[in-house]
C-alpha cells in the first residue's frame, strides 16, 4: 500500500514508520520537523535498510500539502502531524487550532484532490475529559478539558462529517492513552525539547542523571498509593496498531473512535519503582501538590480494539521502562548527539 504519513519524523511517527516499511510499504512522510529531528529518519533508514519519499512541509501551507499528495498518490494517510503540549495549548490557543484543526482540514481536502479516501488519525484519551466511569470505553461523553483536547475533538468530528459526505470513504480516530517506550535497538524515541511535561521522558532523564529527582504531583489522590494512575501503553505496540487500522480501513467505509491502551493502570510510584529495576539506579523523588487539571486516574476499555482491529497490546510496563531507558542512556541527549 502507498500511504502518506505526516508528522511520520516524531515520536509515534518513527515507531510507525518501521513497521510499515517492515511490511513492505511504499511511503511518503510530510513533516515540518517543528518537533522532530531528521537523524531521526536517517536512523529509520539504517534500521530498516529501506527508503522512502520526504516532503519537508508545513500542514498549515495546503498548496504544498495538495502536490505533494497529488504527486505521490497514496492509498491511504496516517495523520501524525500535530502539537500535543497541553501547557502551550493554555497560552497559544490559535496556534494549536491552526496547526491541529486548519491543519487537518487542508489535509483531508488534499485527499479529496488526490482521490484518497483513507485515514487513520491520531486522537488522545484526553477527549474524555473528567471520568464519568473507567474503563474508558469509546461512548463515554467527549468533553476536553483543555485546547490541545478540544482540537482532538473538533478533528474528530471534521473527519468523521468528511467520511459521511465522501462516498467510499473510511477513517479510524485512534484514541492512544499514554505513550511510554522506545524501539528496542534503542536508536529511537521520545527526545522532548526542554523540560519534559510528560512522566516517563522525566522519570528517564532524571536516571540519566540531566534532572535532580522527580516531582510527585500529589499522593492524595483515591488510588492504591496515592499517586495518578493511567493506561501506559509501548510506543511499538501503538505503532503495531496502526498497521491493523490501515488495514481495517481497507476493508470497510465509515468512521470509527477506537481506544489503543492496555486496561491496566500504573501509578506514577508504581512507573518509578519499574523504572528503577530497569535501570538500576535509585531515583530521587519529591511529593509536591497535584498539577492543576490532572485526574485521579485514566485507563482504555480495551475490547473494541480487539475486536474490530484484532489487536491487542502485547508489552508491560517492564518492558516499556528496558527500552525507554535503552533508548536514554545510549543517546543522553536525544537526536543532537548526533
Ligand atoms: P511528535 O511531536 O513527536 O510528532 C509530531 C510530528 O508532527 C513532529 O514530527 C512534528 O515535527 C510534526 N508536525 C507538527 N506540526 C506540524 C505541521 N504543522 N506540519 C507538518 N508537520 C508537523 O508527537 P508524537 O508524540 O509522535 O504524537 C503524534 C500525534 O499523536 C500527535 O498528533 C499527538 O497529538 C498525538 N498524540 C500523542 C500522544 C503522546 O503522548 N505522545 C498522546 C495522544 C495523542
Ligand atoms: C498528558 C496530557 C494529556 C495527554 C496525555 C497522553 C497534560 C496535562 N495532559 O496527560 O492531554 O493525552 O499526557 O500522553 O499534560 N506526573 C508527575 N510528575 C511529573 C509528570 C507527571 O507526578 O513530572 C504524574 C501526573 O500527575 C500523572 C502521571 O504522572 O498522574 C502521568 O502524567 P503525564 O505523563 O503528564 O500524562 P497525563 O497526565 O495522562
């Protein structure tokens, strides 16, 4: 299949790019390298010992966007471009709709210019705003608490208008719970600009010795110990499903939101602890208040994704701490060693 991967340079993109190419894709990535290297795609190459097409592009610029999926002519696109930080969302909110909801928009009137009619979009759990009950499944009400998860939410219901008006169309919105780990070459991973916002890009930097110790935000909360629990999920198993929506997306029209986690939770003590054995070392923390906007805990209801994607997570919370920290203590400083 010939699929159009934007944003494939970053984090989630690169674990994709692997398995795709490992599947014998033909591939096009659209990245403007806003938040990603390109010795990232040159480590993709190597690992692969395969090649692929690069078009450096802002989604933001449709012209651009419309030729480039006009000359590559894809069966099909992953939707990985996008601003996640949920802080910067507070304090740039037009820039987060223009970049994830203007973004999008030109995207799929590219598509519509270039005769694709397939999506496999990245959404976030952080749709479901406030639990109203766990597990997550994918009925429970939508109401995002922040930019970031408003413009998941609009791009859901723009794609999901767009497939309903385009005849043969098919889109699936995956909802990823919390991306942790790394490739286990440890040649790729998460390499976040500055101060990590994330637990585990901390946590690692913090064994690498680049951070002092960890901050706890909160031990109060109605969890086995206190601190927020979520639904960890591998990078390499996020990536695997993917693969199965594309094909899922090839044998059916229609919209569907699926959740890609694993059903279990893990508290931030528990992800230490885990991080500890992985790396040997003992990791300083500090208990300080809970983070404005955080919830007690987040966990996927998982039998959708089985179900209609007969994918299934396969890796534990050990084996995402082993390859994070792979990945952190062979390259301390992320992509620029290099
Ligand atoms: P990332 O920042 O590593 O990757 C995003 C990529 O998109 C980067 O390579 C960046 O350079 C590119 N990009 C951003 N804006 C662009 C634009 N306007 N034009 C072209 N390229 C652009 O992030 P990631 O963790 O790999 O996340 C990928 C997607 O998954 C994002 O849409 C994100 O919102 C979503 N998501 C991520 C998480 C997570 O925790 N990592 C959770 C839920 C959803
Ligand atoms: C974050 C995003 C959310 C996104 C999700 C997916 C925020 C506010 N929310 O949420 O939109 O969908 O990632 O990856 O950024 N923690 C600490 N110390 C730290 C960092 C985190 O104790 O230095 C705790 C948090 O309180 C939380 C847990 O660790 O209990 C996980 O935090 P984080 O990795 O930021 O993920 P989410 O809170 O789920």
């Amino acid at each position: 299949m010939k699929v159009f991967v934007t944003g494939g340079a970053g984090y989630i993109g690169t674990h994709t790019l692997l398995q795709l190419l490992a599947a014998g894709h033909e591939l096009c990535v659209f990245d403007n390298f806003s938040n990603a290297s390109p010795v990232a795609l040159t480590r993709v190459r190597q690992l692969s010992n395969r090649d692929f097409d690069l078009v450096e592009g802002d989604i933001r610029d449709a012209a651009t966007l419309r030729h480039a999926l006009a000359d590559f002519a894809p069966d099909a696109v992953i939707h990985f471009a996008g601003l996640k930080a949920v802080g910067e969302s507070n304090d740039k909110p037009l820039l987060y709709y223009e970049n994830n909801v203007t973004g999008s928009v030109n995207l799929l009137a590219a598509m519509d210019a270039a005769g694709c009619r397939r999506i496999v979009f990245s959404s976030s759990a952080t749709v479901y705003g406030e639990a109203q009950y766990l597990p997550f499944d994918e009925d429970h009400p939508i109401a995002p608490t922040n930019p970031y998860g408003r413009t998941k939410a609009m791009v859901e219901g723009v794609i999901a208008d767009w497939t309903k008006a385009t005849p043969n169309a098919s889109a699936v919105l995956l909802r990823y719970f919390n991306p942790v780990g790394a490739h286990e070459s440890g040649r790729i991973g998460e390499d976040p600009r500055g101060i990590p916002n994330n637990l585990m890009p901390y946590i690692a930097q913090v064994a690498a010795g680049r951070r002092e110790k960890l901050s706890i935000f909160g031990d109060d909360y109605p969890t086995r110990d206190g601190t927020g629990e979520r639904d960890y999920i591998h990078v390499v198993d996020l990536a695997a499903a993917h693969l199965a929506a594309l094909e899922y997306a090839a044998s059916k029209t229609g919209c569907e939101a699926i959740n890609v986690g694993t059903g279990q939770a893990t508290t931030v003590k528990e992800l230490v602890a885990a991080y500890e054995r992985a790396s040997g070392r003992s990791l300083p923390v500090e208990v300080i208040a809970r983070r404005s906007g955080d919830v007690a805990s987040s966990c996927a209801a998982t039998a959708k994704a089985a179900d209609l994607l007969r994918w299934r997570s396969e890796f534990g919370v050990d084996a995402m701490c082993e390859s994070s920290w792979r990945w952190q203590s062979g390259n301390p400083h992320g992509f620029a060693g290099d």
